[in-house]
C-alpha cells in the first residue's frame, strides 16, 4: 500500500500501488484526487516544478523566486482569484512526522490570521498531489534585504543612516504586529524584502518553530544530537544554548540586522564596531543597538514597540531636531579676558585641497577676537558648576581625567556651549579656530611646520590621558596659544558641513546633525594635528578626548 494526501483537506489514504497515475474521489471531502505515479521518476520530490505546472488544479507555476533550507519559493498564477502569490513549497526531509506537519499547519493558520502592511500575507496552506507541504502567500515584487546588502558591500557603499532605520523601523513594526500571537524565531535578512518606495515586509512568521518541533521529535537522529534549527548566525544567545525562547530572541536578531546595515559586516565576519566603520551614527543610537544586543534577555528591549520607540526617539533627536544652545541664567555680569590672547584677525589661507573634508583651500578673513590661551581646565568647570548647578560633566569623578590643571573633557556641545554662555563668551567658530592656529604665515602645525613630537604635543596615545595644559611649552603658537595640536579635541561653533554649504548658506547648514571639532587629541594620529584637520561629531557625544575653549570677539568689549 502506498499513502496518499489529499491536497483539500489533507485527509491521508493508503491505496494499492495498481491504482497509481490515476483520478478517484477523497473518502473525506469528496473532492477529486489524483494518485501519483510513484514508479516514474517525479521532480516535485526535489521541489523542482516546470513553468506551466499545475498545482492543486488552482496555481500554475511561472517562475523560480528563491531556494533555502526550508524550501523553494515559486511565483504563480492563483486561477481561483485570477492573481499573482508566491508558493512556498516546503522540503519534504524537513517536516517528516505527522505531529510535525500538524505544528506546521497550525503554525501556518496563525500565520494566516496577521494582516499587517509591514507582514508578508500568508492566504493558505495545503497539500500537493506528492503530499508536500506548501504556502500560498501575497507576492511582493522586490529583493531580499540579504540581496540589498550584498549589492552595497559590493559597491563599497554605506547604508545611510536615514534608510536603515527606516527599514529596521518598519521590521519591528511587524513585530509589534505579530508578537500577540507568534514569535518569528528566524529574524534574517533573507526573511525581510524590500519594496518600491523604501517599504519593508517581514515573511515566514512561526514557521521555525513547526521545524525546530520536528527536530526534537523524540527519537531523532536530530533530537539526540541537540541539534538547533535555524539560522545560528542570528540567533540570539539563548537559542543557542537550547534555552526557552521568547519574543525577546526577536529582539536581539533585529539588532543584528541593523547592526548589518551599518557596518555591512554579517555576524560571521569578522567582529567590528560601528564606530570602526563610519563615524555617522549618532550616540543615542548606538546606545539603542547596544541595548537589543544585550547577552542576557532582561538587559535587551522587552518588546518591539519599545525598541521602535527608542530607535525613532534617538533619530530624531541626533539627525531632525535643530540644535539649540542652552539658556544660562547665571551667567557673570561682565565678560573677563584674564587668561586669553587678542588676536587682530584678518585674511589667511583656510583649509587643504589634499582631503576632501578639508577642501577647498580659499582666503577667509576674520574680525579682530580674544581666544582662551589654554583649553577650558577642570578648575574653571567646576567654577561654573559650583556658580549654576549644571550636571557634572561625564568623567567629572574619574581620576584619570579630574584633575584642576587638566583640559575638562566628557563635555557634549551643549554643556561646552552653556559653559560659554555663562562666561559671557561663545564657542569659536571654525574659520576663528583654525586662524589661531595657522595664523597668516599658513603653518602646517600650530607651531610651524616641523613634525609633532611628544615635546610639542600630546598625541599617539602616549600619556594615555589628557596632560596639564601647560606641558607642551614648545607646541604653542608663535602667539602663545597652548595645545591647539593634541590633548583633546575642542567644539567650534559651526556644523560639520563641506565648506562650500558653511560658507555659502550658513543658515541651512545649521541643520547638519553634526559639529565641526578641531586639534586632535592625546589619542590622534599625527596627520590628524595638522591646522586644517578636522571631524564632526554629534552634539551629544560626551568622549574622554573632547573639550574645548572659548572665545570674545572683540566687538563686545566695545558696545
């Protein structure tokens, strides 16, 4: 005897191998069935289907769309509906006992009910006439986001930050969507498309856990090997281990994919971190990825709403929100230039047309101002603390980085600007900065044009931390300006925008999410101390290599 499914209620019948290649009727469903041929040699056992073919007397095959563990995806013609789906055909070496085929109908029924926009619509499930297992489900005309990735690593292009969270938004969407009745377990970027007008649709929702059941079944060869179904790249630590999965191991997949699409590296390259890969990525959302990547599920976002909250939140704080200098109600009543220089300004060569960021080299001239001799100490900061009640700065109690003749770092934008602001003087802008330490001579170094060395400047890691600002004596300016090489990077008022949009539409490109800052640090390179050099990063960053000075345009001394 051999079995037979019928493809309309899956009702299984043993008939005699004399009745093969021939119609009869289902005993349950009274619904025509057509006994397959089990002696010629048949494609549908290798899930291989010819176009033309006809499933279940409703689909005709028209083409392959994709091959994977699970199965091989066919696009079709619905005859019933008169319209195009995907089929989805499942391997047959993959869903062999009855229990599991059981789990996977039911899996696939829940699957059924999520209608979402950012989901994959699953319309049913059936049987072919060989009893294989398959899917009709909507067809959406795009690519794999593993298609999508592919095509930018070859290009060498980053994904822009704008689009990736557009993506990893709309996948945690369909999360939101689908956590009330099932958890994805195989969150990949082979399970998410991408769609005309940067839409995202999430697919083959429950059906690793029909196949992961069929492996446990007890008895296996797979069961007694412990064997993990899934993909184990993505898989979250806990699914790795055999533990208890919730929708948090969703969670942690999609910090995986997102982590992707800012580095383009896979989970089996070698590790990386996103800042080694692009200095783009805002704090805020790092902080968010560092979150859904926690090891142990209670540290990582709890649900998929919150993770999106989070990820939308950090964005539009870093990338739309326009920057905003903090009030100082407290500030001195009159601007003091004890422990700055006055500089008479005047024209002088700006930027080097050798580095794109620092290009083009043109003739700026500035207006006559007063600038801090030393970057802005540990000491004066806890003047204004003490004076305003401002939070301490990061690091403020680290004793690496506190002491009273030390540059304050760990200071964002907005702490050095408040700071600013209550000295009764303002942050200097780049064209300012870079004058104080080119000057009109158009030294390649703050001191002139012999190359750094640890005599002149704190650079190349080699105290390990920011020194007093009145060490290097031999790097200050022919003026007398210290440390404008070195010992930490220092905010400038502008954005961190090509110079041609600073210059030319100072008022749009004060939408930049970024800030230009200037002089390397006690970490830098030595090309990165030069008096062009120069980096932006975003106004929140609070980094042990970030403080800053001050300047008084002379103006104000007058009114």
């Amino acid at each position: 005897m051999i079995q037979v499914i019928c493809p309309h209620c899956g009702l299984q019948i043993l008939v005699p191998p004399t009745v093969q290649g021939r119609c009869g009727i289902c005993f349950n469903c009274g619904r025509p069935l057509e006994i397959p041929d089990f002696d010629k040699p048949h494609q549908a056992n290798d899930l291989a289907f010819e176009a033309g073919r006809r499933i279940s007397a409703r689909y005709i095959i028209e083409e392959p769309l994709g091959k994977g563990g699970m199965g091989v995806v066919y696009r079709a013609h619905d005859t019933l509906v008169d319209e195009t789906v995907a089929l989805k055909f499942m391997n047959p070496h993959m869903l062999r006992t009855q229990k599991g085929q059981e789990l996977f109908i039911r899996e696939a029924q829940i699957a059924r009910r999520l209608r979402h926009e950012n989901i994959i619509a699953v319309h049913d499930v059936s049987w072919t006439n060989d009893g294989i297992l398959y899917l009709s489900m909507e067809y959406a005309q795009g690519q794999s986001m593993r298609g999508f990735l592919r095509k930018q690593r070859q290009q060498r292009r980053l994904v822009a930050v704008r689009l990736a969270v557009t993506y990893i938004r709309q996948v945690l969407a369909a999360l939101e969507n689908a956590h009330r009745m099932v958890i994805h377990r195989d969150i990949k970027p082979e399970n998410v498309m991408i769609l005309a007008s940067e839409r995202v649709k999430v697919l083959d929702f429950g059906l690793a856990k029909a196949v992961h059941e069929e492996f446990m079944h007890p008895g296996t060869t797979q069961q007694k090997n412990k064997r993990m179904v899934g993909t184990l790249a993505y898989a979250a630590p806990e699914q790795r281990k055999k533990q208890a999965v919730d929708l948090r191991a969703d969670i942690y997949a999609v910090g995986l994919l997102l982590q992707e699409l800012f580095t383009l590296r896979t989970p089996m390259d070698e590790p990386v971190t996103v800042e080694q890969v692009r200095g783009d990525v805002s704090p805020s959302l790092l902080d968010v990825l560092k979150k859904a990547l926690q090891p142990e599920k209670e540290q990582r976002w709890q649900c998929a709403a919150d993770f999106r909250n989070a990820l939308e939140e950090a964005y539009n704080r870093s990338y739309k929100k326009t920057i905003q200098t903090p009030t100082i109600t407290q500030s001195q009543n009159t601007p003091s230039t004890e422990g700055m220089l006055f500089l008479e300004g005047g024209s002088f060569l700006m930027g080097n047309n050798d580095v794109r960021e620092e290009a083009p080299e043109m003739e700026v001239s500035v207006e006559p101002f007063w600038m801090d001799i030393y970057p802005v100490t540990v000491q004066q900061y806890q003047a204004f603390l003490d004076a305003t009640g401002y939070p301490e700065p990061r690091y403020w109690r680290d004793p690496q980085y506190n002491g009273p003749n030390q540059p304050v770092v760990g200071v964002s934008w907005a702490e050095a600007s408040a700071y600013a602001q209550w000295a009764g003087k303002a942050l200097p802008t780049e064209a300012q900065w870079e004058f104080a330490a080119r000057g009109r001579e158009d030294r390649t170094y703050p001191w002139g044009d012999l190359p750094p060395d640890t005599t002149r400047s704190n650079f190349g890691d080699y105290l390990g931390m920011p020194s007093i600002v009145t060490m290097h004596d031999d790097g200050k300016t022919p003026d007398g300006i210290y440390d404008m090489a070195g010992n930490v990077l220092e905010w400038t008022a502008d954005p961190f925008v090509p110079y041609n949009k600073l210059f030319k539409d100072p008022d749009n490109a004060q939408s930049a999410p970024r800030r230009t800052v200037r002089g390397g640090c006690w970490a830098s390179l030595s090309q990165e101390l030069t008096c062009s050099a120069r980096k932006g990063l975003f106004p929140e960053s609070q980094l042990n290599t970030v403080g800053f000075r001050c300047i008084l345009p002379a103006a104000l001394l007058h009114q």
